[in-house]
C-alpha cells in the first residue's frame, strides 16, 4: 500500500533503475517501493533509453557497467535530453568512475556494495534539491562574480558561466558566504541535500569544475586542508553584499 506521506503529496515519483544484476534491481524496487516511488527497470543501456523516452522518471538510479551501451553514454544522453536528475552506481574502488560521471552531469554516485536504507535517503535529497520549492535569495555579488539564485545564472563580468545545475548550486552556497571556509559535509548538505557523511568526493569534483569555469578571471576558490572551502575575490578581499 502507498504509504500516506506520499498520498498526501501527490503524485508518486517514478524512479528509473538500470543494472544488469537482477538481485540488485530486485533490492531497490523492494526499497523504493516501500517509500512509495514507483519503479521501472532495465538490464541494458539501450533499454534504460527507451524507457527514459518514454516514461520520463522523476530519477535515474544508474549503474556503469552495462551491456550494449555503458552507463557513460547512458549519462551522457540523458543529460543532452535534459536535467533528470541521475544517481550513479560504481563497482570501482578508486574514484575514477565516479569522477568521469560527475563530470558527464550526474548528480552523484553510490559505491557497490551499498546500504541501500541509505541509497533511498540519498535518492529523497536529490529529489527534495531537484524538485519545486527550492531557496531562491536576491542576486549577490563576489568581485566581479554576480549570481542570481531566482534566475540561476551567474556571470563574471559580461562572461556568463555555462554551469550545470550542482556546479549552480555550489557556486551559489559558497558565494552566500565569501571568505567564510564551509566544510565538505556541509556542502553536501545544503547542496545535496543530504545529512549523512561520507562521499565528499562529489564535492571536490564539482569544484574542480568550478574552478575551470571561473578561471582566469573570477573569484577563486581555496581549499582548507583537510576541512573544506572558501570562496574569495581576485584580489582577496572578502566582502560581497546582494546586488
């Protein structure tokens, strides 16, 4: 039966599982469902596309190592169709998947084996940042970087930044607070979503990105050893203000 939170939100959230391991698909529907979502499924990346085509899911759980087409062609073409958001799944125990779907436009990624009580919570905080009623704040300067939430666009100077939506919103919470060095966990918090620790990688990817985009001439973005962090004007100063 659905459970009543999701009766009182409306409608059921459809989630897209891709991989070619039965039990792990078998694993998931038996979570998700139980959250509410309803789920559709597929063993190959040709599949995964046909059904994204037609179903068009509120999100893709997304494993990379697929038959006929991988996971990161599969990524790559779902991104080009638009913003689905995409949870990947990596059986890699380095970061060189996972890096690689970062960089295609996923929003982040879960390594096998997985808890998967803390893959449905990871599966709700791309969700719950993803969907409507997401914080808009007035636009606010940094130097000569200007980024308006309402709008989700951000230029230096005349150059606007072609960023993907969690390279946006990064951007945006370090900005809200220039000079101020803010933890990994708590971006991933508030721009994730989520409250529990671990695979702070994805934050360091997305500032990686951050970094190109912004580069030569914008703020910079410094990293506190061990801790997180901050964003700063050029010239390093730390003072920004709405616009």
């Amino acid at each position: 039966m659905q459970p009543i939170r999701e009766r009182i939100l409306g409608r059921v959230k459809s989630i897209l599982v891709v991989d070619d391991e039965r039990h792990i698909v078998d694993l998931l529907r038996l979570y998700l469902e139980k959250e509410g979502f309803s789920v559709v499924a597929a063993a190959d990346g040709e599949t995964a596309l046909e059904l994204h085509a037609r179903h068009d899911p509120d999100l893709v759980i997304l494993d990379l190592m697929l038959p006929r087409i991988d996971g990161f062609e599969v990524c790559r073409e779902i991104r080009r169709r638009g913003e689905t958001p995409i949870l990947m799944l990596t059986a890699r125990s380095d970061d060189v998947d996972s890096i690689v779907g970062l960089e295609l436009g996923a929003d982040d990624y879960v390594t096998k084996p997985f808890n998967p009580r803390a893959l449905v919570a990871r599966v709700k905080a791309i969700l719950r940042r993803s969907g409507p009623g997401k914080r808009t704040d007035r636009a606010f300067e940094v130097g000569p970087l200007r980024v308006d939430p309402r709008r989700r666009e951000a230029h230096v100077g005349s150059r606007r930044l072609a960023l993907r939506p969690r390279e946006f919103d990064l951007l945006a919470a370090l900005a809200r607070d220039p000079g101020v060095v803010l933890t990994r966990d708590a971006l991933l918090e508030d721009v994730w979503g989520t409250d529990f620790p671990g695979e702070t990688r994805t934050v360091d990817v997305h500032v990686a990105e951050l970094r190109k985009a912004l580069a030569p001439d914008g703020p910079s973005i410094e990293t506190a050893r061990g801790y997180g962090y901050r964003l700063v004007p050029a010239d390093g100063a730390t003072g920004a203000g709405p616009a």
